[in-house]
C-alpha cells in the first residue's frame, strides 16, 4: 500500500474526505483541524491501494490541493489490517502491475538531472572500464556497469516517450549527451598518459581476450539490452531495486564508452567504432525496452491494461475477477 499525506485548507477539507471515503481502495482515513502550518491548513491522510492510486490522486489533484496546500505521496512497508486487506480486495487491478505515474515521473526527473555528481560516477565508470580494458580485467569492467549511472536518463527517457513528456525527454536526452563525452574525454586524457608512461600499449588491448565482448557487437547485443532494459524498468516501477544490480552488470554501455576511448587512443579505430556501435544499440535497446514495458502496463484509469484485455478476450481470468 501507498500513504498519503495531504495538507488541505479547511474549505476543502470537507469535498477531500468525501472524496477519500467513497474510494474503496482507501483505508485508514484520519484528518487533523489546523495542525498544519506551513502552508496552514488541516492534515488529512490515508493508507491508499497501490493499484487504486492513480485515480486518488488525479481526484485529489481535481480539487486544487498541489496550488493550496500540499500532497505526499510514500510507501508504506507493512501493514497488519483486515480493512487494508478489504481495500486492496476493493480496488481495481493487482498491485504488482499497478504503475504510480506521479511516483514514476518524479523519480526519473531526479534520475535524468545533469549535475556533477552524475557527470562524477560516469566519469568513475569509463575511467574503471578503460583500467578494465588496458589490463584485460573483466571483473574490473563489471565495477564499471555496477558505478555507472546512465540508466537513469534511459529510464527516464523511456518515461517521457510513453508520457510524451517533451521537457522530461530532453532533460534526458542533455544529461546523457553531456555527461558521456565529458566522461570520454576526461578517460581519453587519462589514457595518454598511461600510454605515455608504457602502462597501456597496442599489444596489451589486442592480446585483451577477455574483454573482447565490449567491442563485438552481435545479434545477441541487442537482445541483452532489452532484456536487461524490461528487468530495469520492471524493478523501477514494482520498487524491486534488487534486481536493478542484475540489469547494471548485463548491458556493456559505459564499457563500450570505456573501450571506445582506449582504442582510440592507440590507434585502434575499428575497434574504437564497434565500441561506440555497442554503445548506441544498448542505449537504443534500453529506451525500447522501457517503452515497451511501460506501453503494456496499465494506464491512468485503465488498471486492466492491455494484458489484462487479452487475457479476458481469451476468457482467462483476471486480477479483476475476484
């Protein structure tokens, strides 16, 4: 279930509780008079069916609150009551396919902003790839998928497309179109000097067979980035992070910018261009894949969703057949 948390002013208290009592999925409804402050106000909240949220909140949106008062909207990890149970019975769909879209769009925009401390980790992820390439060290290579934060924007990417979001779209779009070229050229600096200092040579990245995989782009390059793209996207909206380690160190994205950088720097351009070619088809195959996940979950007022249409076109049952 989901909590809710709403300072409301009082002439609209009343339209906002009776609005929160006729939704089956709402329980554990309590209201506060004048206990806010700041922005003043009473405090009304409620534990809320995650499958059922979406329609809360575009009601409580309805009634102005985002401009006069304010709406929080969290997690609740445990919850021990019959009327929880009865509210997650009463509300349409199934909590593990429900999509929170406010939920879901705040957390990309925070994942798709450009500042240092993104522009920092993707700089640590392609200088690790680049050690990981210069000394055939593919365990060194996995702690770059693992640092690198570039599913973020994807992510978000994704979100904006689906939502056609233009705003949310390009602030992906800049994050990513500045952050790896700044990451790639502060790694190509670093690489000359090593290269100055005889640490890397052309000999050392050819006779590198263990990280072979990050240049080679194959059939089974782009059929990993969906994979791994539908699992992230699966985890990021069901709030299943433990599984986004996995997605992390299954797509060679900063690798391939990592190799890209090494090979060029010596002189290997056909690497250094299938490197990049890598590049592209995983960014590409992860913004498909979330698009396609977040295409096929319900929407906004639609719980069933297209899966839960054709389900019920080939007279299978249901979440909603209770």
């Amino acid at each position: 279930m989901l909590h809710l948390r709403v300072i409301s002013p009082p002439e609209h208290t009343d339209a906002l509780v009776a609005l929160l009592r006729a939704d089956p999925g709402v329980t554990h409804l309590t209201v506060a008079p004048g206990i806010a402050v700041d922005p003043a106000g009473d405090l009304v909240q409620a534990d809320v069916a995650r499958e059922g949220a979406n329609k809360v909140l575009a009601d409580v949106e309805g009634l102005g609150l985002v401009h006069h008062g304010g709406i929080t909207l969290g997690p609740v990890t445990t919850v021990l009551s019959d009327a929880a149970d009865r509210a997650v019975r009463a509300a349409p769909g199934d909590a593990t396919d429900a999509v929170v879209w406010e939920q879901l769009l705040k957390e990309t925009h925070e994942e798709s902003s450009l500042n240092i401390t993104f522009v920092a980790f993707l700089t640590i992820a392609c200088l690790l790839a680049s050690i990981g390439v210069a000394t055939n060290s593919p365990v060194t290579v996995v702690g770059a998928m693992v640092v690198g934060p570039e599913f973020g924007p994807l992510a978000a990417l994704s979100v904006a497309l689906v939502r056609r979001d233009r705003r949310l779209a390009l602030r992906s779009v800049i994050a990513l179109a500045v952050a790896f070229p700044v990451a790639m050229a502060i790694t190509l600096a670093a690489t000359l000097v090593w290269e100055r200092l005889g640490w890397i040579t052309t000999e050392g990245v050819i006779d590198a067979h263990n990280v072979d995989f990050i240049y080679q782009v194959g059939p089974f390059s782009l059929v990993v980035a969906l994979l791994a793209g539908a699992a992230g996207m699966l985890s990021l909206v069901t709030a299943k992070s433990a599984a986004l380690i996995g997605v992390f160190i299954s797509v060679t994205t900063v690798p391939a910018a990592g190799y890209a950088v090494v090979a060029a720097a010596i002189g290997q351009w056909h690497r250094a261009f299938e490197s990049a070619g890598q590049l592209a088809v995983n960014l590409l195959g992860i913004v498909m894949a979330g698009v396609i996940v977040l295409t096929l979950r319900p929407r906004a007022g639609d719980e069933e969703g297209p899966v839960g249409r054709f389900q019920r076109a080939l007279g299978m049952r249901t979440p909603f057949d209770r």
